[in-house]
C-alpha cells in the first residue's frame, strides 16, 4: 500500500505544470452540469484520451464525451485530468488521501494544483455543506380558509480546502473558507384534511466564486511539514510580514524553503 502512495506521488510531482490558476471553476454545484472544457486525462495505466470533460466535486467524477458517448470515470482511475479554461489550464490530480468522511484508509481522491516545487505542491479541493432546519407547524391563511403548515429552509454552501503536499505522501489540511456562492430555498407544506400542495422559494445569491476569507485549519501545519526547519520558516514568515491565512501566501512560504533545499 505504502509503496501505491508513493508512485503515485512520484507521477504526480513528475507531470504536474508549473502553476495553475487559483481561481474556482465550481459554481454552483446544481448547474455544474453545464460546464464542459476541451480537456485531456491521464489514466493509470498510462492511456491519454482527449475530449470535452466535466468535473463534479460533490460526486468527485469526471464526465467525458468520448465520439459522442459520454462517459463517467472516477478517481480510481484517473492519475490527472486538465483543461483550458480563460486561457489558463486548470490541472487535477487523484491523490491518495484520508478524509474526515473516511478515516479507514486513503482514497483517490481529486485535488486541483495551484502551484508546485520538486518537493511541494499547494493544492485544493471543494466541499459541499448541506444543512436542513425545519420550522412549524404554524396557521396561515390562504383566501379566507385558515389552514396548517410545515416549513423547511435548506441551504447549500461550498466551501474550499487548501492543502501542502510532499514527495512523500503527506498531504496537510492548511486553511478553509467558505465560496461567495450560496444557495437558499424554503419549502412550505400546506395542510388542512390532506396535503394540498407545496410551495418551494428560492433565493439564490450568486456572487463571484472566490473565497474572500480563510481560516487557518492545523495550528501545527508548519511543524509537521517542515519538521527541524520549522523555527527558520517562521522567522521568514515575520521578518517578511507572510499572510499564511491566505494562498497567495502559502505559495511564497513554499517557493522560499524550495529554495534553500
């Protein structure tokens, strides 16, 4: 098993493009079935195929129309993926990883690449939070009948992870921040003998797809990353006033100790 990792790790440092925007291509994940990019993967067994690919984060698959069929592949087989998208070419790698929704053991899962050193990658993936309140019963009048009614108000946020990976296999969760992109509806059950209907409202506020603020998510990320070096990172990161709450700096903290290595 440990081995597994570790090639694929060695395939991953090896392929990956040099930087990779950091921008979202996630909108909201109801409409994500529109988006289709001129794209090519990268099977595991070495097998590059071109064609119009669609990525879903929630259900982590990859959509292919290959000579007008469309297939769906997961992670387990891909190695890489990548596509155009603004001039820019958005990389994803399937990298062997322990989440909080397995705690047995790695699973492929689908990471984008925002930038890369021999030894260290920075990369992300979204998640989608699904949250239900119930509200109710209440009276309400509908014409002149006053009748009974249930409510719910359900909500999907996404949010994004950001990570350091080595050459070793180690992935650290980094920073954590929720997508300017939120969608809300309220759904309204109306009684009186039977169910008469129901009524749904929804109230979606679309802003861009960056994350405006992060939180740190491991207090002790640099420790475990940078292990003896820990001391002389955080020196660089005060004496040059670094925001490791952010990308960008997480970026710069990697491009400095790729160079003293």
């Amino acid at each position: 098993m440990k081995f597994e990792v570790n090639m694929r790790f060695l395939l991953f440092l090896a392929l990956l493009c040099t930087f990779s925007s950091v921008s979202s291509q996630n909108r909201n994940f109801n409409t994500e079935n529109l988006f289709w990019h001129d794209g090519e993967l990268l099977l595991m067994d070495g097998t590059l195929i071109k064609g119009k690919l669609n990525y879903n984060f929630v259900s982590q698959s990859l959509r292919l129309i290959d000579e007008d069929e469309i297939k769906i592949l997961t992670a387990n087989r891909i190695l890489q993926f990548k596509y155009a998208n603004n001039d820019t070419t958005i990389t994803y790698y399937s990298l062997p990883y322990i989440s909080q929704e397995y705690y047995d053991r790695p699973r492929a899962t689908f990471f984008k690449v925002i930038y890369k050193t021999d030894e260290y990658a920075v990369i992300c993936r979204n998640l989608l939070e699904y949250n239900d309140k119930a509200f109710g019963p209440f009276s309400t009048l509908r014409g002149d009948e006053d009748i009974v009614a249930l409510g719910k108000i359900s909500s999907e946020k996404i949010y994004e992870e950001v990570y350091i990976a080595d050459s070793n296999g180690k992935i650290i969760p980094v920073l954590r921040g929720k997508k300017n992109n939120t969608l809300v509806f309220k759904e309204i059950m109306i009684f009186n003998e039977d169910v008469l209907g129901a009524e749904r409202k929804f109230n979606e506020r679309k802003a861009d797809d960056d994350v405006t603020n992060y939180k740190i998510e491991s207090k002790h990320w640099k420790e475990k990353l940078f292990k003896d070096d820990e001391k002389l990172v955080k020196n660089y990161i005060k004496e040059n006033k670094i925001k490791e709450d952010t990308v960008e700096g997480l970026v710069e903290i990697v491009e400095y100790y790729s160079s003293l290595n």
